[in-house]
C-alpha cells in the first residue's frame, strides 16, 4: 500500500478519520496488554519451565527477574524514544521486537538462552506500555476520555491478575512453550496494524544529536541494581548475602550520580520536573500504592493457596480468576462514574473498598479456599478500577501534551517500583511475622497444655492404625501444624498492614488538586 494511498483513508471524513485513530490505539493497548501479561503469566509454571530447561532453584527465578528489570529500565527511557522515533516507529520496533522474542523464549533449550531471550523480551516490551498510555492522552479529546482511560486502566490492572490463571491453562493444556508462543501471532497483527494505522506525530531525529548517553548508563544501573536487590533480598536475608550487598552499594551510588544529573543535564533522559506539578506527583505517589496492591496480592493469594491450601497452579488461577471478571465488568461503570463523580470521590471509594478487602481477608483461616476469597477479591477487582481510571486522569490528565510521553514514562515506572517495593516488604513481613507466630504457638504448645496433650493423644491414635512410629510422627505432625497456623496467622498480619496502608491513601486525597479542563491534545500530524 502507497503512502498517498494510506494518508486518504483516515481523512476520508472526519468520522472515519475518529474510527480509525480509535481501531489504531485499540490494536496499541492490545501490544500493551501482552507487555504487562508477561509479567506474571510464567509465575504459575515456573516448576515445568524448570525441568523444561534443567534450570536449578535459584536460575529458574530469574526468568521472571530478567523481565522485570529490562522493562523497568526501558519503561522510562520510552518517553525520549517515542520523541526521537516517533509514536507509530517506536511502537513498531517494541512491538515487533517483543513478538520475535516470545518466539525465541519458546524455542530456547537451556536456562541461559531463556534468560537472554526474556530480558530482551522485557526490554522490547516495556516500550509499549507507557507509548500506549500518553496516546491516550495526547489524540484523544478530553470528551473522549471517558471511552478510552477505563480501556488502559482496565489492562494494566487486568492483565497481570489473570496472568497466573492464562498461564496455568497453557501449561495445563500443552507445554510451558505456549506462555511464549501465544504470543506471536497477535503481536504479528500488532505490529503491522501500528505500522499501517498510526501516524499520531513526526520523529524528531535531531534529539539523537543531545541524547544522554551517560544519563542512561546511569539510570540502567539505578534501576537495574533496585530491582534486582527487591527481587533478591527477601529470599536472602537481605545484605547478608554477597550479591545483595554489592548491588545495593551500587545502586546507591549509581541512584546518587542518576539524579544529578537529571537534574543539571541540560537534555536529560528523563526530565523529572514533571514532578513539581502537584497531581502528578501525588498521582505518581498513588499509582505507587496501586502497584503494592495489585501486585502484592496477585503474589499473596497464590502463595496462601499454594502453601497452606496445596491447590495447583491451575486450581490456584481458577480462583484468582474472580477478581478479573470483577475488573472487566466494573470497567465500563467506573467509565461513565469518571464523567459524573469528582475524581477524588472515586479515588476514596476505591481505596475504602480496597481497604475492606484486605481488612476482611485478615480474617483468614486454614480453611479458607474459592468460597471464603470470593468477597475479598470482589472488592479488590471493583476498587482497583474505580481507583486507578481517576489516578491516571490525575496524573496525566491536565500536563501540556508535549511533557506527557516523557511523564507517562515516569508514571508507568511507579507502578512497576510499587509492584517491586510491595513484595519485597511482604515477603520480609511474611517472614518476620511467621517466625514471631511461630514462636508464640512453640512457648504455648508445650507439654504443660491439655490441649496439646489432646490433640497429640488423637494424632498418636491415627498413626498407631497405619503400623508406622505413631510417637515421632504425631510429633512431626504436630510441628507442622504449628507451622502453619503461624504462617496464617501472618498472612492475616500483612493483609492488615495493607488495610491500614490503604487508609492512609484516603487521608492523602486531601492533597490532590480537582483538574480543570485539560489540555487540548497535541496536533497528530
């Protein structure tokens, strides 16, 4: 198709021109919607992946890890490719790119490969996200807002929670290789749509001239280092171990030298004074909150169910699977509320409703399965979509179009650091308060204790029937017991601990500004 031929289809009339620029961004949130679905749809399969590419315990975590710190280092460096490349090229690229590297991570036969193939894959796709997000605020106008902010909010929220349950079915059905492949063929589509559709700006090909090499070498460190020691540290008792330690120093240091000179740069990477409007930061600082939320608690259900229920990975999707109907139907309510309610309204309503949820989950027992989490992750889909449509009106919905691809950039990495930040003080508190309960219920579960007695008596009884030492393994039995009722009894701790963090949010709107009219988007041609 000629290039006079593809410029006179979308200008054919106004309403065909509006038609095609909303199929082009549909087929940009898709691209976004796979980037983000990446992130967790290995984590319910990482055991077959492991024996897949005869990985050890601790090679097969980076599969995930590798991921995570290539799209956090590319998420902001986004904002100043889009410029230089344009909207539609740099879609192109990532898109394409993240397509061809699913297809290698499918085809990939030791765990090193994989490793590689995933961080390219991470880095590729990281490019879409935050591409997808000032798109929406930059070739749409505000009246159309109402239409396309619940579309990404819904994604960004939606694809990470059914991540584990989209993995589990693939894995169940074929191989661990369809995590990756499944992705091929609609990033093909993607790709040559955005290529076909999209002409939203120009390149600026001159900005290569001022690109700041050594405020990215910076800013790759910075972030790659932080996310690895979150990544690591839980597991490994912190600085304690040698790897956490040094990336920790150089994370410091390279974090130090980043700022700055983001700060006396002249052409930074990234331009941080999108900060100093009010509603972006305090945006930024919710969508942070957000980023704990949702990914603490995709992580914290599976690991309660997996751990203390011992439901498969399947079964473990199936029931994380509520909280994604919750989002998609609440979507397009929270659409119409955006055009009615003040945002700020919304926002306390989805942090209070967050809030019950967890409150209610901190109620959790060893019982606890599909029926008893139903309530729980009803409230946490609801709230996550009224929240998080007026968070991001906030935070972008009123900066001048030419600031927002670089501030979408920014916005976009406080969720992922919200994400990273949240498990890694969940899993810290997890283990704190496991060995706090645990030692409690030892001092209580002592020989001086009716109970104890008892319940040790019945357990002798059970095991005397199956011929076996009944003594030791009543004892043994009754260690584990102990376990895990200690390690419910923390689950219920963090569950609280995010109540009480959610509750704080709600204090914190007070600092939020009501948005006038936004800005009206930027010329697409």
């Amino acid at each position: 198709m000629s290039s006079a031929a593809l410029a006179a289809i979308p200008r054919a009339t106004p309403e065909t021109g509006e038609g095609r620029k909303l199929f082009a961004f549909m087929c940009m949130v898709f691209g976004m919607f796979m980037a983000i679905l990446d992130i967790q749809i290995v984590s319910a399969s990482l055991t077959e992946i492991q024996a897949g590419v005869s990985a050890s315990q601790d090679e097969i975590s980076w599969v995930q890890t590798a991921y995570l710190i290539a799209e956090v280092i590319m998420i902001p460096l986004s904002g100043t490719l889009s410029r230089v490349l344009s909207t539609r090229w740099m879609f192109v690229i990532s898109a394409g790119g993240f397509t061809l590297m699913s297809f290698m991570c499918a085809t990939s036969t030791t765990i090193g490969e994989l490793i590689l193939w995933r961080s390219l894959q991470g880095f590729l796709g990281g490019g879409m996200i935050p591409t997808v997000f000032a798109s929406a605020y930059t070739i749409f106008p505000p009246s159309k807002r109402g239409i396309v902010t619940p579309i990404i909010g819904l994604v960004a929220t939606l694809a990470p929670t059914i991540g584990p349950t989209i993995g589990g079915y693939l894995t169940d059905i074929f191989s661990w290789h369809w995590l990756f492949l499944v992705n091929v063929v609609p990033g093909i589509f993607v790709t040559i749509a955005t290529w076909l559709l999209v002409d939203f700006d120009e390149p600026q090909w001159g900005l290569f001239e001022t690109f700041d090499w050594s405020g990215l070498a910076l800013m790759a460190a910075f972030l790659g280092t932080l996310e690895y020691v979150l990544e690591e540290g839980p597991n490994h008792d912190w600085l304690q171990e040698e790897s956490v330690a040094i990336c920790a120093v150089i994370c410091v240091v390279s974090g130090v030298a980043f700022f700055w000179r983001a700060l006396t740069a002249r052409h930074p990477i990234v331009d941080l004074t999108a900060f100093a409007d009010r509603n972006f930061a305090v945006g930024s600082l919710f969508s942070f909150v957000v980023g704990i939320g949702l990914y603490g608690l995709t992580y914290l259900y599976p690991v309660y169910l997996g751990r203390v229920r011992g439901l498969s990975a399947l079964q473990i999707g199936e029931t994380m699977f509520v909280t994604g109907i919750c989002m998609f139907l609440t979507a397009p309510i929270a659409g119409r509320m955006v055009s009615k309610l003040d945002p700020r309204v919304m926002m306390g309503m989805g942090f209070v409703g967050f809030g019950i949820g967890t409150w209610w989950a901190s109620f959790i027992t060893k019982d606890w399965s599909f029926g008893e989490l139903v309530v729980p992750q009803i409230f946490r889909g609801v709230a996550l979509m009224i929240c998080m449509i007026p968070i991001n009106n906030i935070a972008l919905g009123t900066l001048p179009p030419d600031r927002i691809k670089n501030a979408s950039g920014l916005y976009n990495l406080t969720r992922n650091l919200g994400g990273a930040v949240g498990l890694a003080l969940i899993n810290t508190l997890l283990n704190w308060r496991w060995d706090l309960h645990l030692q409690r219920l030892r001092d209580q579960v002592t020989w001086s204790r009716d109970r104890a007695l008892e319940t040790l008596g019945t357990l002798e009884g059970a095991f005397s029937q199956l011929g076996s030492d009944a003594e030791r393994a009543a004892l043994k039995q009754m260690s584990q017991i102990v376990r895990r009722e200690a390690l419910v009894m923390a689950f219920g701790d963090v569950f609280l601990a995010l109540t009480l963090l959610f509750a704080a949010m709600t204090v914190l709107l007070v600092l939020v500004k009501r948005p006038g009219a936004a800005g009206a988007p930027a010329d697409a041609h």
